[in-house]
C-alpha cells in the first residue's frame, strides 16, 4: 500500500479529478477572457483580431479610471472596517463560555445569506421611510439620502458588505485565537499585566499571521464586489459606485461589447495579482 501510494501515477489519479475541474472551470476561461481581450467581438457580430487597441481604449476611458478610484475607495474603507469588526466579536467569543455555539452561527448567518436578499433588506434600511431615517426622525433629525449622495452610498454599501461578510474572517481570527497558548496569557496575568498589555505584547503579535491573512481575502473580496451595487444602486448616484466589476457587467452584458468587457477583466485580473503579491509578501516578513 505504501508503495503505491509513492507512485507517482497512483498520486495522480487522486488529484485529477480537481485538475480537470481547475482547468475547465479557472484556466481554460481565464485563456479565454485573455484571448476575446484582444478582439473587437459582440454578441451580435463577427470578430477581427484588434491586437491591443482594447487596452488602448481602455487606459483613455474616462470611466475606467473613474471605477478604478471608486473601487480604491471602497477597498479602503471596507477591509480595515472588516477587521475591526471581524477581530473584535472573536474577541468577544473568544471569552464567552455558555452559548457560544449559538453565537457564533447567530454571527456567522448574515454570511450565508443571500446578497441579493440583503441588498433588499438594507435598501428599505438606508430608504428615506426606512429604518434609519425613523430613528433618526424620533429624535428630531431630518431623513438621510443614504443611497442619493454621493459621498455617504459608499461607506453605506461598505457597512452592508462588512454586515455580510465578517462572519467568515471572524472565524478564520477565532481559530487563530485558540491556537495561542493559554499558558503565554496565563503567565502575563500572573505577572499583573492587564488586559490591553496581554492583548498588544501577546495576543497581537502572535495573531498578527492570521491577520494578515483575513487581509488578503478581504482586500480581494473587495475588488470584486458586485452583488451589492447590482442590487442596492446601480452603479449611481452619477456613478458614484460604479466599480471595476460593475464595469465589466455594464460593457459585457449591457452593451454586449464583450471584447472590450475582457478588457477591464484582465487589468482587473492584473491588479488583484500585484496587490495580493504585495500583501503576501507583507505576510512574508509577519510570519518570520
């Protein structure tokens, strides 16, 4: 049994199935999308290849680059805000004892939800006769256009990705919290440091790893946020959500200019590989 297994035939067969499967559903499209980049095809039409011109015309698109500083922005404010977020309630997990379980999936459900069905929700929340606004009508303030200006719907659609999406990397931080000796944080109280100092010179430090990594995916969740200003805006008001992906949906399934669609997708593809290169080898450097 053991020789077989040192087969390097036998190794094969088990991870083929997945290799397929990689191929036929990452690879293969991703060549695809590279290839359809370099031509001028539609849906409705013949196709030439156009060589670069797509990328020509899209570094002189005005509204690519308006998307991709819109996705920045959004980036920015959705993962620090994810992480406060995500660290702090499996701070809090982390020393609740009855209950827990139930806690954590009551966390964990917004993740599981549908976008589309928290998109609705939260559009009547942020909605003039919405929650928010009658709250803040008891208290004698006038209503809040949450979703119609434009420099309060990205951090609202931001506080709507961070409600839907922390109870994953809450998880991931949890994990990383119980893989710390008790016996580090058991000695630091005995030596009379309070909580704030076991947390900065104990639980950071060796957390720090984990934190890195709840980065990486949330930094690459956020250049690929879709669902969220499908559903809640459009892409308005006056585009002020109109992000890389939102974008590529606009040229490819609107304007049925797919050439130019692969375009977007494969700087956008360009992007998220230099920033998570980056990060990682942040990561390098956290972990040694």
């Amino acid at each position: 049994m053991r020789q077989r297994l040192r087969d390097p035939v036998t190794g094969l067969l088990f991870v083929l199935p997945v290799l397929v499967l990689f191929l036929i559903f990452r690879i293969f499209p991703s060549l695809g999308a590279a290839g359809m980049s370099l031509t001028n095809w539609n849906i409705g039409g013949e196709w030439d290849f156009i060589g670069a011109d797509n990328y020509t015309r899209l570094f002189d698109d005005v509204n690519f680059w308006l998307s991709l500083r819109v996705t920045l922005v959004y980036v920015a404010i959705y993962v620090p805000l994810t992480l406060l977020v995500a660290l702090g309630t499996a701070l809090l997990l982390n020393q609740v004892v009855f209950l827990r379980g139930l806690f954590r999936g009551m966390l964990f459900l917004p993740y599981v939800t549908s976008f589309v069905l928290a998109g609705i929700i939260w559009r009547w929340i942020y909605e003039f006769d919405g929650l928010i606004n009658g709250l803040l009508a008891k208290a004698d303030l006038g209503p809040v256009a949450f979703l119609e200006q434009t420099a309060l719907v990205l951090p609202a659609l931001a506080v709507v990705s961070v409600w839907k999406g922390f109870g994953y990397s809450m998880l991931i931080l949890l994990a990383g919290l119980k893989s710390i000796p008790s016996s580090y944080l058991e000695a630091a109280r005995v030596d009379g440091a309070s909580a704030w100092q076991r947390f900065r010179r104990i639980t950071l430090p060796l957390l720090k790893p984990t934190i890195f990594f709840v980065v990486v995916i949330e930094t690459i969740s956020a250049f690929q946020t879709f669902d969220t200003v499908y559903v809640m805006t459009g892409g308005g008001p006056v585009r002020a959500t109109y992000t890389l992906i939102y974008g590529i949906y606009d040229h490819g399934f609107r304007s049925f200019d797919f050439g130019y669609a692969a375009t977007w997708g494969m700087v956008l593809f360009a992007i998220v590989l230099v920033v998570s290169l980056v990060q990682r080898r942040f990561l390098d450097r956290g972990t040694t």
